[in-house]
C-alpha cells in the first residue's frame, strides 16, 4: 500500500476551483487538499450544500480520490486581520464555529480530516504563555466536541511563528487532551526542515500512526517561505521513503500557496520532482508496464488486491467502502486510467469489456470505478460501460451495486437510473453512493420510493434513513 499525491487549491487562487481540480487531475495527482476559501467552497455561503454536492461529483468524476480539507484561508474570517480570530483570542468563537462548518463539509465529502493550527498568541510577547496555552487546550477540546458528533478527525499542524510549532507540541497537547481518538497530525515537512531539530523524514517517523496528513515543500533552515522542490534544503526522497516505511496511506499534497501566478505549470513541476523521488513500488511498476505493453493488464488486475491491500480508503465512516471504496478500487483505477493514455476508444472498450467479463467482484469493481472516473469517454467505451453497469446492477454484491451507481450512471437512462437506486435502497448501499442523486432524483423515483417505504412499513419493517430525507425533500 502507498500514500496518494496531491496538490492544494490555495496554490490555485487565481483559478476557478473547478479549472483547479480538474489542472490538478489532469497532471495525475489523485488527491486535493481544499483549503476552504471566498472563491473555493465558502462555508459561509448561502448554497454551500448545493456546493459541497457539486464538489464531491467533480472530485469522483475527476478520480481526485483522496481529500483534505484545510482551514488556513487568509482573510475568511475578518477582512482586517490575517488568519484571526483564532482559538487563541479573547472570543474565538468564530473560529470555533468556522472549525465546525470545516468538519460538516470534511464528512459530507469523505474527507481524510480537517487540518488546523493553533495560531498565533499576542500574550507571547508578556510571556504568559501558561495563558496561551490553557486557552488553546480549552479551544481544541471545544473542536472535539463537535468532531465527536460528526465522527470527523481532526490533524493540527505545527506552523512556524505560532504557539505550537514543533510536533512535540501537537503530541504535548494530544495526551494532555487525554489522547482522543479523532486527534492527530498535520506535518508540513518544509516546516520540518525552518524549525524542527531532526529532518523531516524522522519527523514522519515519530508522528507515526498518528500522521493523518502531509504537506510537501520545500524550505531552507530557519525560513518559513514555501519553495519548490530543490530550492531549498529537503531531502525529497528521504522522505517520501519514510512514509512508505511507516505504512502511511493518506494523502501527500504539495504546499505552495504563494505560487498561484503560475499554478499550472509549478503544478507540473512538482509532480515531475514527486514522481522521479517516489520510492518504486508495485503500482507503480505495473502502470509502466501497461504503458509499454497494454495487452498485459490482464495479468496484472487480478494481482492488485494481493499487493496494495483491500482495505476500506475510509474505514472510519465507510468500513466497507460502498462509497469511497478501498485500496485496490483506487489501484485498478488507476491502471484503467494508464490504459486509456494509451488505447483508442474501440480497444478500450474491448479490454474494460474482457476485464469486467472473466473478473472477480473485485475486478469487477475496479472495472466499474475506472469508468466512474473517466470524464469524457468515447462513444464505444460509454456504450460498453453502460451495459456493464447493467449487468452489474442485476447482481446482489452491494459493493459492484454501489460502484454502478457512481458518476459513469449519468449515461443511464432515467428509467434504468430510478431502479438502480431502488435497488441501492432494497440491498442496504447507502444513497451517499449515487452520484448526481440530488440533481437528477424526481417526482417519479420519490413515487417509486414511497411504494416502497410503503411496503416495508406494512412488512413491520424499518425504512433506511436516507431514503426517507430523500422523501421529505419533495
């Protein structure tokens, strides 16, 4: 198993968050760190639901898999004073309630956690820092409260300049806090080299476990300015191989947010540097051998699960990943997505078709979230996908049900579409796992729902929550 690369939106300020995302696919990360911003996803907004929704359908269409949500936008919370108010000041109740929308948007997208940071303290400049620090433990477990309730992690961030700067200080304050569950760590491994006594590959180390999210830069000692990678002092393949020695699977997403006049093409460089520094695992050497000879992905999609894992991508809310999927799901899509670099539409179609045919579930899966995450397919590959979808939900595993149900059944006919998600409902795939479910559902499915909450209810049967919200939304 290995960790997924990213690239984080405050590096894309200047662009559209959907021209952002889909940049950031395009040039082959598989994950985003979406800082919460005016332009990217306010959560002050009156339509945030509407956006959060549209949001999540573009980052499975796009097969941006992995996601963080980040709160360190400049000027979100007041227009006067950067990054303020804080869990540090005299009312932080702002900051507070800002840290909750963060998590009610985290769980509504599947988010790995929210990151945050402490902030900085003006009674460091008196020396009180006993002050300083009683009110950030106080403000950290206020979070935790609402991160309880929504089962939502939270990571902190060590940040230069602020009251915790140094990991020591996270993993302090973390047993202080009586060690929660839902608390870990936000490494920004540039950091790591402007402030922390050993380099960052032993920084991963000693996070551990407890390492929930990594942002990559590069620095030079005693400077917090963010560089590309080279122009400073990190050593980028050490630590990316200590990451994948301490088995760290989450996402990895570079940190440039001072580099938006030239996103794009940093975008790119970053990952040309993250690609030639990766260490060489098995993923990696099957999409290179499918590049140089497609015809053995055949030989090579049934070993998948047996070399990344089959674990759950998120096993916290979604244990057996009906909606965000597992590890080997996102492997296979991967390779799908190497084959149609290099194939035509007819011969795509072909393979997908003789993948999915002599398959197993998983297979199959992998088969029908690959075609969830191609964003434009030709007309053969959509024809032979739709059937596959089809065949699929005829079938009673709810893992191939909830994969059919993905971005590619935007190609099924209203009718065909309708039943798929009865069917989503009668075999327990919570709704979650229908893409395009708020925009498309009607006057007709909600009939076809409510026969059927009919029924279950004369049966002395229980009715899924989901597809009573579904109900009460007409």
């Amino acid at each position: 198993m290995t960790f997924s690369l990213g690239y984080g939106t405050n590096g894309f300020s200047n662009h559209r968050l959907d021209d952002a995302l889909a940049i950031i696919a395009d040039l082959g990360y598989t994950g985003v760190a979406l800082t919460l911003d005016h332009d990217h996803l306010d959560p002050f907004a009156d339509d945030l639901a509407r956006q959060v929704d549209h949001v999540a359908s573009r980052l499975s269409a796009l097969g941006l898999n992995r996601v963080v949500v980040e709160t360190g936008a400049r000027y979100l919370l007041d227009p006067w004073r950067k990054h303020s108010p804080t869990l540090l000041s005299d009312d932080p109740a702002l900051r507070i309630d800002f840290l909750e929308r963060a998590m009610r948007i985290a769980g509504d997208l599947g988010a790995d956690c929210v990151s945050f940071w402490s902030g900085v303290s003006i009674l460091d400049s008196t020396g009180d820092k006993d002050v300083a620090w009683s009110r950030l433990r106080e403000g950290v477990a206020a979070v935790l409260e609402h991160a309880a309730r929504l089962n939502v992690r939270l990571a902190m961030e060590p940040e230069p300049g602020h009251l915790v700067q140094h990991l020591s200080q996270v993993l302090d304050l973390r047993k202080e806090l009586g060690e929660p569950e839902l608390f870990g760590v936000t490494l920004d491994v540039g950091h790591c080299v402007a402030v922390e006594p050993v380099n960052a590959a032993e920084c991963v180390r000693l996070a551990g476990p407890l390492l929930w999210n990594v942002q990559l830069d590069d620095m030079l000692p005693r400077v917090h300015e963010h560089l590309e990678f080279g122009d400073g002092h990190l050593d980028l393949p050490g630590t990316l191989a200590a990451l994948a020695e301490i088995g760290y699977t989450g996402l990895a997403a570079v940190e440039l947010p001072r580099h938006s006049h030239a996103a794009p093409d940093t975008a790119r460089r970053a990952f040309e540097a993250l690609t030639e520094a990766m260490p060489q695992t098995w993923s990696a050497k099957a999409e290179r051998r499918i590049r140089e000879k497609p015809s053995v992905i055949g030989s090579i999609f049934p070993a998948v699960g047996r070399e990344v894992g089959r674990a759950a991508l998120r096993p916290d809310s979604d244990p057996q990943g009906l909606v965000h999927g597992t590890v080997d799901d996102r492997a296979r899509v991967r390779l799908v997505t190497v084959l149609a670099d290099v194939l035509g539409d007819a011969a795509l179609a072909a393979e997908l078709r003789d993948l999915y045919r002599y398959g197993d579930d998983a297979e199959r899966r992998g088969v029908l979230r690959a075609l969830n995450s191609l964003e434009s397919p030709g007309a053969e590959v959509t024809d032979a996908g739709i059937k596959l979808v089809e065949d699929a939900l005829r079938a009673n595993d709810i893992r191939l049900v909830a994969a059919a149900m993905g971005a590619f059944a935007r190609f099924l006919d209203d009718h065909t579409w309708r039943h798929g998600v009865l069917k989503c409902v009668f075999v327990g795939v919570p709704l979650a796992a229908v893409a395009d479910l708020e925009s498309r559902a009607d006057a007709e499915l909600r009939r076809m729902l409510a026969d059927f909450a009919d029924e279950r209810r004369a049966a002395g049967r229980d009715v899924p929550a989901d597809a009573l919200e579904l109900l009460k939304e007409n």
